[in-house]
C-alpha cells in the first residue's frame, strides 16, 4: 500500500505492506534513522515521534494508519543548521549521556513547550513518564526542558552546527534516501 | 517484531465499515487506537486476517450529551478525556480515571472504547464502567444495539460483541448534582497494568446514599462489580462504620491471584482500604460542592 506524508516539512511517500510499523517506515523506508527502537514494546519512548501535533510510541502505530499525516521526527528540531533550542539545552545541561533515549525525551519536550512554555518540574515529569533512560540521567534532562522553556539554555541556544559530523550524517541520508 | 501478515481497510463511513464486518466475520477486527491490539498481534496473540481501521470515519471522536446520557465516541483517545471539561463536569470519577490509564503516548493513541472492548481484567475503564452503570452502543449492518455494560464483560478478553458487530461509543449517565467518583490505582510504574485499582462512585440526595458503585481492576479474570457492597450503601447515610463494612464486602468480592506485583492477600488488604478510601473522597467531594 503506497503511504503518503508530510515528515519535517518534506512529503515523502513509499509503498509498504499494511503490517508495517511507522517506526520502520521512517527508519528503513524514508532512511531517517534518527527515532530509534528500543523496547519494540509501547514501554520505553525511544521510537517517539510527534504525529499530526501529539507525541506517539511509533513501534504501535502502523504505517499505513499515518496516510495523510504530518510527522515531525528528531531530525525535524533543527532548523537551518541551527540547533533547536531543546537540543541546546540538553547539550549544555548533560541532557544526554548513551543517547538512546534522547530523540524521544527531546520531542516529548518540545510538544510540552509548545503546549505550556514554563512548565513546573512536577509537570515535567509527569509528561515524560512515558520515556524510559536507562542511564537514569532524568535529573538533567529534566533540567534541560526546564531551561529550554525558560529560556535560559545560554550561550548553547541557537549554536550553530557548524562542520558537526551530524550534519554531514543527516544530509548525507537525506541524498541517499 | 512485526504482526502475521493482515489485509487493511480504512473505511470512512460506519455503513462502509459494518459491511466490511459483516463480510468478514471472525476474521475482521476492529483497529482504533491499537495500543493493545498491536501489540497482542506483534506477540501473535491475535493474528486478525484482515483490520478494519475506523480512524478515517469523522464524528466518532466525539464527547456529547445524548438523552441524558454523555456518550463517548469510539475515537475518544484517553487523553481527549484528560482534557475534557464536559467529562470533568459529568464524571468526577471517568475524570480521576484518565490521568491514571498507560501513559501520556499511549494515551494520545489508545480509546477509552477500545479500552473497554478488549476486556482486558486489568484495564481500567470497565471498572469505572461498571460502577457508573455505563451503555455500550454497538453498530452492525443491521443498526444499532445498547448493551449494558455488565452484559458486554463476559470473560478474560471476552466481550458479548456478534460477528459483524462494532462498537460506536459508551455512555454513562450524566451526573446529577451530589454526583462524585474517584479512582484509586496502585501501579509500581506508570504504564505498568495496576497491581489494584478501584473504582468508586456515589450520590447522595438530602444525606442518603441513592446511588453507589464500585468496580475492581486487576483483582480477577474480569473487572468485578462489587454488587453486595454497592447495595450496603444504598439507601444508608454515609458513615466511617458503613463504608468499613462496605469495603469489607468488595475485599471478599475480589479474586485476585498471587503475582509478581504480590500476594492475593496483600491484594485484598488494597481493595479493602482503597475502597474505603475512595468513598470518603466521594464523600469529601460532595461536601466541597456544598
């Protein structure tokens, strides 16, 4: 079945067999490897994505059921080579520590600040209590929404990416894809 | 994982999807918010040979007063009823219930009606169903059918749904004034099934009980209605002594087994003492109003 959508701005489209799942869609048929499977279960968020404005476990929605809709991807928070200011926020609060979870704790993030811009701590936490870290580092990536929303994620805020290898990976997969 | 190979049709008319059902019979399923039934079917606990996926059929998605009901769509996500006001004015207790069900991904996905159709013992919402006396409205080619709620759990993943039939909505009664409800979960991490959950509503006119519910999650093969308890209540003036005995009586209704989450008594001891509990919150509620 073809599926059609609009994924960080970009339509894209690809032909899958119904039991595809939207994780894989994005990861091995639109190449955007940046939301990742963890658990493959509903349990842990690393495969989070933002689908038509709401955060959703993309391992349990199935890809033709996204036909039509926007999606917004980890690969989606940078804008014109310049860091989100969520993803300055982690760098410079030691929001991350394996990385695994980050995509998803990142996007959870930012649908929270877009929905409440200073959220309080409890709030926080009560949003991001469906993403799992198994490093535990949740007191920094607490932090980091935090100051995202305040504002106050410093001098890291809008950084430009420069030469960062990330770059160089993401539009070399964006050409391959 | 990926699920059994399955044919998918995503139909956007409800005559559209009943025929399809019809057609199908067994192998037809019912896709919603899929955030039980994907899974079961990556596990192959269910291999559906064809889904019917009904997120494209508009006006399911609604919360709406109908014959003094308040209906709530199939489409209604758990996160719609988070949000809702005419569920907070309606259903204190749906209202409790809903900050309290998987967590906040799976609730911008799965639906309240799927939730009670999957008759899953450790689902919330059929408890809280069963204590407000809830409907379940469910189409077929041949029209529609209310099903009440304790005529719709029948078993372990077992509904009282034909071949050939969906459900479109529930709906509950809307709550009077001295309406109040509460849900009480005890859960080892969000997202994980409830060790014990209990629902419990009640009304009160001029002092007296005139209605009470209360239903138990994750304690037997199904969500129970704690029916001896319940008519303790009815018609007495609300007391501590009163409310003792009633949860007493739901501790003996439950049939909880002895798991990783705990014991059976140490389960029982919970449905005691949250039932309790939750009365007097009802109770506090309803003075509150004033």
């Amino acid at each position: 079945m073809r599926v059609d959508v609009t994924i960080n701005g970009e339509p894209r489209s690809a032909e899958v067999e119904p039991r595809t799942l939207l994780v894989d869609f994005i990861r091995t048929h639109l190449g955007l490897t940046g939301t990742h499977v963890g658990c493959d279960t509903t349990s842990c968020g690393a495969c989070t994505v933002i689908l038509d404005g709401k955060p959703v476990k993309s391992c349990t929605v199935l890809a033709v059921q996204a036909h039509g809709s926007e999606l917004r991807t980890v690969e989606g928070l940078r804008q014109n080579g310049r860091l989100h200011p969520i993803q300055a926020a982690f760098k410079e609060h030691h929001g991350l520590q394996c990385g695994f979870c980050t995509p998803g704790m990142m996007l959870v993030g930012a649908a929270l600040l877009e929905k409440n811009p200073a959220p309080s701590e409890e709030e926080i936490r009560w949003e991001l209590s469906g993403n799992l870290c198994r490093c535990t580092g949740y007191m920094n990536i607490v932090e980091a929404i935090k100051a995202a929303g305040a504002g106050s994620a410093g001098d890291a805020v809008g950084e430009d990416l420069g030469a960062a290898e990330s770059v160089a990976a993401a539009e070399e997969m964006e050409a391959h894809a | 994982m990926y699920p059994a190979p399955f044919e998918y049709s995503a139909p956007t008319t409800l005559e559209e999807a009943t025929a399809l059902l019809a057609e199908l019979g067994d192998e037809g399923r019912v896709l919603a918010g899929g955030q039980s039934l994907l899974p079961m079917m990556k596990l192959r606990l269910a291999t559906p040979g064809h889904l019917v996926d009904i997120n494209r059929i508009p006006g399911l998605d609604r919360i709406e007063h109908v014959d003094g009901h308040l209906q709530i769509g199939a489409l209604v996500r758990h996160a719609d009823v988070v949000d809702s006001q005419e569920i907070a004015d309606a259903s204190p207790l749906m209202a409790s219930t809903a900050p309290w069900v998987a967590d906040p991904l799976v609730r911008n996905r799965g639906t309240v009606c799927g939730s009670v159709a999957h008759c899953d013992p450790e689902g919330d919402w059929n408890s809280v169903m069963l204590a407000l006396g809830a409907e379940v409205v469910a189409a077929s080619r041949h029209g529609e059918r209310v099903i009440p709620i304790e005529d719709f759990v029948v078993d372990y993943f077992t509904n009282s749904l034909q071949a050939g039939e969906m459900v479109t909505a529930v709906r509950i009664p809307r709550g009077d004034a001295g309406t109040a409800g509460k849900y009480l979960k005890l859960e080892r991490k969000v997202g994980d099934y409830a060790t014990v959950g209990v629902a419990t509503h009640l009304r009160i006119d001029g002092g007296t009980i005139v209605e009470a519910g209360i239903g138990l999650t994750s304690v037997g093969p199904r969500n129970i209605k704690a029916r001896e308890a319940e008519a303790m209540l009815v018609g007495e003036a609300p007391s501590s002594e009163l409310f003792a005995e009633a949860a007493r009586a739901a501790a003996l209704a439950s049939d909880p087994a002895s798991d990783v989450r705990g014991p059976a008594d140490y389960k029982r001891a919970v449905v005691e003492a949250y039932v309790r509990r939750g009365l007097e919150a009802c109770v506090r509620q309803i003075s509150e109003e004033g």
